[in-house]
C-alpha cells in the first residue's frame, strides 16, 4: 500500500475543486478522486487532457448523456456509461439530476453565481459562524471565477427585456444575476482568448452553452478555470474513479492515516484505495450522505451521526416546457434568462427563469421539430424551501423523500406560473414530482451532534479528520443558484483545515525541540 496523503478530496465540483485549489496554494499535499471524466472542450484541449470524454452535444446527447439511473424502488443502480454526463434518481415525491465531470456541476449549471436571498442567510447556525465572517469568501470566489453581470452594452439576444410580452413579464426590483461567463468585448463578435493559466476560451456566442457544457469554453467550469491552476501547483486528479467506501484506520498507521478509501477505476473496472490522514466529501448531496451511510450503517466503520440524512431540501427546485410559440428564435441567448415575474406579481420569495433550448443545429432531429424546438423554452424556478426531505439509505437502496406541500415556496411558484400562462397566453407543462439539479443537506451545519452533523469547520462531529465541502453541509436553502454558496463554504473548511494543520506542525515542532 502507498505512503498515505495529506489530504483527500473525494469530488471535483464547487465543493471539492474550490476546497483543493485553496490546500494546494496553501502548500498541502492534496489528492483529488473523481467518478467522471474530463471534457472534450476547447480549454481543456488547449492544456492537453488525455482521453477527454466528449460533452452530451448533437448526437452524443444520446450515447453520452445519461451516466445513471436510479429509483427510491430499488436498490440497483443502472450504470449505462461510465463516461455519461448526468445521473437521473427518481425519488419519492422528488427527481434529482445530478451531474458526473472533472468540475462537477459547472458543466451544468447556468453559470449564474448569487448571494442567498436572505442576507443573514449564515448566521445562528453556529456560535463561530457569521455572515459578516462569510461574506469575504463570498468576494473571494466571485474574482477567482471572474463574474460579472451583463450590461445593456453586452447586447445579450433574448433577454427579458427584449421577450417580455409587451410588457407582461417584469424585471423591475429583481437584481442582475453575476454570471460565470466570458461575454464578447465586441458585441456579436466572439473572439479567442488565452487566460494567465495559458489556456484558451471563445468568448460567448450565445449559442450552446447550456446545461448540456460549454465546449467553447465560454461558461466558466471548474476544470480549466479552478483544477488546472492547482494541478500546476501540485494537486493530483484521478478521474474516472469513484469512492465506494470510507474506513477508519486504527491509531498503529505508522504514516498517520485515519481513514481509508476504498475506489472503482471505471477505465480498468479494478478496485483500489488509499489512505489519507483528512478526507474531505465533496461528491454532491446524494453521493457524500450515501457514502456516510455506508460507513455508519452497512460497514460500521464511522460512528454516530444521528442526524444524517436529515433536513434534505431542493431550493425550490422546478422544472417546467414553455410552449411560448413566439415568432424569434429563443435559443439565442444566455442558458438562463431573467430573473422576472409577471407585471402585476406580489414580491415574493420565489425567483422565475427562463431557459434556452440551446445547441440545436447539432442535433439529429428533423427540421420541423427543430423550428418548434427554437420556438419554445423551459421555465426553471427556485426559492428557499422548508428542507422537509429525508435521504436514508438501507440495504444499498438509497431513499430520498420529500413531500413540496409543506414548503410554500412552490405554492408561490404555482401561482407565478399560472400568472404568466394567463397574462401571456402561453402554456406551461410541469411534472408532478419536482425536478432539481440542486439538491442540499442531510450532512448539515449544526452547533452540536444534537442539532447538526457536521460542526464549524465543517468537521463531522463523531469522526475527526473527515469533513464535508459540498451542498450536503448546507444548513437551509439559500434560495438562490447555491453553486457560490458552497464555494464559499468549501473556502471557510479549507481555511479552517489550513489553520488546524498548521497548530499541529508547530506542536510537534515545540515537543521536538522539548526532547
């Protein structure tokens, strides 16, 4: 077996790749374990990834898109490629997508970047936790990413502004999202570039940059923008490896270990594992609690945890078809546009989206239903709901379960949607279940076991050195896009493990000198 790491980031999205970049620049010695793959794009080319797998793009979308399936009514997992890009859980009374990348879900995200709605958003969780204490982090990640909101001189095709049904549809009062987006210097004329790190993107051409990637490299993903830069500083990827399992290791590890991760190469179908002396989870919501489940309940190898696998919320997650039928191609544009509501809407909690059908000339479909498809978009909304969900997971089966009756939020969503299908004349078809692609909690902050999993340096309580970095942390539902909320949190837990590392360098340091 190989000397253990310093460190172990199991995970690549906003949790882990964030949390990495921040141990490496700090001079750790840090690991990075990732199920999927990299992407075939246009930055990554550029800085020389071997075997990318390509984005779910034209005719890949049907070899290359789902990665996954799996269902509250079974515990088998139908893996259908290892190189898939989503992940698909039908759950009871909820759906989950769930994305699988070297960068995690900045493949598929939006590219919008948001504070939570409440501006307190942080506070009374924990005694040593503050939103005045956060807020740099915040500030931090939005320059690493280099966001920004659009202007009215960027010219963005199909903003609301512009498809606003004479005036039905209304932005006022509804702040300017920050977008992790390269945007032309010339409107209408994307040009290449070469960033300080040497790798190249293609400024936005509003055309297929959704949630289905970026291959322009126009959307900021974590890949080329976060892992790359720490890859130079000494950060180790292995893609394409998935954690299976979570160990204690006994006090004897000569190297200092305390946890052991057992792992499936999908590229050579072998097992492996190392040891490190900290893990940190970052394999989204449903892997990471999945993963201490397994540890707590089936191995017996991690302890306590009472609260696991509660207060699971989908920030308001909803998904709908917009039979807009307008006359202009809507696929033009940014993947999200907005936020709005309709003219005369109360304020509510509640944010309304729509969103572009994008990268259709690529597609393997026949003409008229690509006219139709330019034609018409999808409504996304999501607010802060209640986190009413359970996640549990029993003989393999992982069980997610979440009942939207008893969050408002979604009666607020339902009347702004019938608002508009009214004011617009339009027609608006959802599923009955919720979608999401932002699922949080069920490893959550708290001030004690009695109220929390994990405390405030994102430690769990009842195992030191193992700690969790990605949306499963979340105390509540932000409400907003929480892809920079868990990167702030990620900051926060790296810093935290920095400092902690550090008190211990200089204690053994002075017990040397002592001897």
């Amino acid at each position: 077996m190989t000397d253990p790491v310093e460190i172990l980031v199991i995970g690549s999205g906003f949790g882990g790749a964030i949390a990495a970049k921040r141990l490496v620049d700090a001079g750790c010695n840090v690991v990075m374990l990732e199920r999927g793959p990299w992407r075939d794009t246009v930055p990554n080319r550029s800085i020389g990834v071997v075997d990318p797998a390509p984005l779910p793009q034209g005719g890949k979308a049907f070899t290359h898109g789902l990665r996954s399936i799996r269902s509250h009514l079974s515990k088998r997992q139908v893996l259908l490629n290892r190189k898939g890009f989503v992940e698909a859980y039908h759950g009871d009374g909820i759906n989950v997508v769930c994305s699988s990348n070297v960068g995690g879900g900045s493949h598929i995200y939006a590219g919008m970047l948001a504070k939570p709605a409440s501006p307190t958003y942080w506070d009374g969780h924990h005694p040593s936790i503050s939103q005045a204490r956060m807020d740099d982090y915040y500030t931090q990640v939005i320059q690493l990413l280099g966001a920004r909101a659009a202007a009215p001189s960027d010219q963005v095709p199909n903003r609301i502004s512009l498809t606003n049904y004479e005036g039905q549809l209304s932005t006022e009062g509804l702040a300017n999202p920050l977008l992790g987006f390269l945007l032309p210097d010339q409107p209408g004329v994307p040009a290449k570039v070469t960033d300080a790190n040497g790798v190249d993107r293609w400024e936005c051409d509003y055309k297929s940059n959704s949630v289905l990637g970026s291959f322009s490299g126009a959307k900021t993903t974590l890949d080329f923008a976060v892992i790359w830069p720490a890859m130079q500083k000494g950060l180790k990827v292995q893609d394409l490896c998935e954690a299976t399992a979570i160990y204690k290791v006994g006090a004897a590890d000569k190297g200092g270990a305390r946890y052991e991760v057992k792992y499936l190469d999908h590229r050579s179908r072998t097992s492996h594992s190392l040891r490190a002396k900290h893990v940190i989870l970052a394999a989204g919501c449903l892997n990471t609690v999945s993963l201490l489940f397994k540890g707590r309940d089936e191995t017996k190898a991690l302890t306590g945890m009472p609260r696991l696998g509660m207060n699971f919320g989908t920030n308001g997650g909803y998904f709908a078809l917009w039979r807009e039928n307008a006359a202009m191609d809507l696929s033009r544009g940014l993947p999200l546009s907005g936020p709005f509501r309709s003219k005369d809407s109360p304020s509510t909690s509640a944010q309304v989206l729509r969103a572009a059908i994008q990268g259709i000339d690529d597609m393997p479909l026949p003409q008229w239903l690509k006219r139709w498809l330019r034609k018409n978009t999808f409504i996304v909304a999501l607010g802060k709901d209640h986190n009413n969900g359970s996640l549990r997971v029993k003989d393999g089966k992982l069980t997610v379960r979440y009942d939207k009756a008893l969050s408002p939020v979604y009666q607020e969503i339902d009347y702004e949607v019938s608002t508009i299908e009214r004011t617009t004349g339009t027609r608006i078809h959802a599923p009955r279940a919720p979608i999401t692609v932002q699922p949080l909690g069920g490893a959550c902050l708290g001030a004690s076991v009695e109220d929390g999993v994990i405390g405030a340096n994102g430690e769990i309580f009842d195992n030191p050195g193992l700690y969790v970095a990605d949306a499963a942390a979340l105390p509540t539902s932000p409400g907003r896009p929480p892809s920079l909320t868990i990167a702030a949190w990620a900051t926060h837990v790296a810093d935290h493990l920095v400092a902690a590392i550090q008190r211990d360098d200089t204690a053994q340091v002075v017990a040397g000198e002592q001897r």
